[in-house]
C-alpha cells in the first residue's frame, strides 16, 4: 500500500527496498539517519590536485568538511596548490622555498617528496619552466605496454607495432 502511493508520487525504488526501511518502524525502533559514505583515499586525492573551479559542488563541499577536520591533509592540499600554481606560471622561483616547506611539514611522505626532488631539482626546474613535455611519448609508452599486457607476452614486434598503429590512429580520430 505504501510502495504504491509513493510509486504514485514518482518514486522508481522497488518494494523490497521500501519494506526493508519501514521494517524498524514496525518493531518500534527508530530509522537509523542515512549516513554518507566517506570518500576513498584515491577520491580525495583527485580532489585535491584538481584544479578548485573544475571540482564539482559535491566535492568541493566534502573536501572543505575534511580539510577542516584533519589539519595535516589541509596543509598537504595548500602545499599541492602551491606547486600547481607554480606549474600554471611556468615559475620555479618559489621552488626552493617550497621545498623549505614540504620538508618542514613533520609529514614523512612529504619530506621524503622533498627530498627526491632535490635530487633532481634541475630537472624538476625544467620541467615547470619550459613549455615542452613528454605527454605524447607517454601515452605511446602506456599504449605498448597495454598491448603486451593484452597479448600477455606472446606478441612479437610485428604484432605489437601494427596494434600500436591501429591504436594510434583510434586516438587521433576519437580523442
């Protein structure tokens, strides 16, 4: 009876779904309050290295409840701002300072960033100064190595090149 005067206000849901929510309510216990599901670490992570004005309203709200809940993960996402912003700019200027603080951040991973980048800080300069990148020479790498993950080791270079050309000419028609 229920199931239908709600199926009657525009509710898709199956019954099942319905008499398992009034279920308590027939023992006399309260409805539990619908809980969201936390976000995986992988989700945050995208949040934060993607650009704010692309984050959706969902996203962008969840982060700022979880920003203000875990102030190591607030100043993680400030230290990745930084870097991106530097990235758009095409600026290494504030790089050694930014090292300074990754570095004094009491954070392991983020000193033990720091401290591969200064490595090869040249490069890294490089990188963030120049225009030019090795994105397309990437995607050919990742596009081989798939086909001979496919083929699971059995292909010859014949095969893999003709499936890598193939694959090539996909992506320029369907990008």
């Amino acid at each position: 009876m229920l199931h239908q005067e709600i199926v009657a206000k525009g509710y898709c849901g199956h019954y099942q779904r319905v008499k398992m929510s009034i279920a308590p309510l027939r023992r006399g216990l309260p409805i539990d309050t619908p809980c969201e599901r936390p976000p995986s670490p992988r989700q945050v992570a995208r949040w934060i290295t993607t650009t704010p004005s692309r984050r959706g309203l969902h996203a962008t709200e969840v982060l700022r409840r979880l920003l203000e809940q875990c102030p190591e993960l607030n100043h993680t996402h400030d230290l990745v701002r930084q870097f991106a912003a530097m990235l758009d700019a095409h600026d290494a200027a504030p790089l050694p300072d930014w090292l300074e603080h990754l570095a004094a951040s009491r954070l392991p991973a983020l000193a033990s960033l720091a401290k591969a980048i200064r490595e090869d800080q040249r490069a890294v300069v490089e990188g963030i100064t120049t225009p030019f990148n090795s994105g397309v020479n990437e995607g050919r790498i990742t596009d081989l190595k798939l086909q001979k993950r496919i083929m699971a080791g059995r292909a010859g270079v014949p095969l893999l090149r003709h499936r890598v050309i193939l694959m090539a000419g996909l992506r320029r028609h369907h990008p």
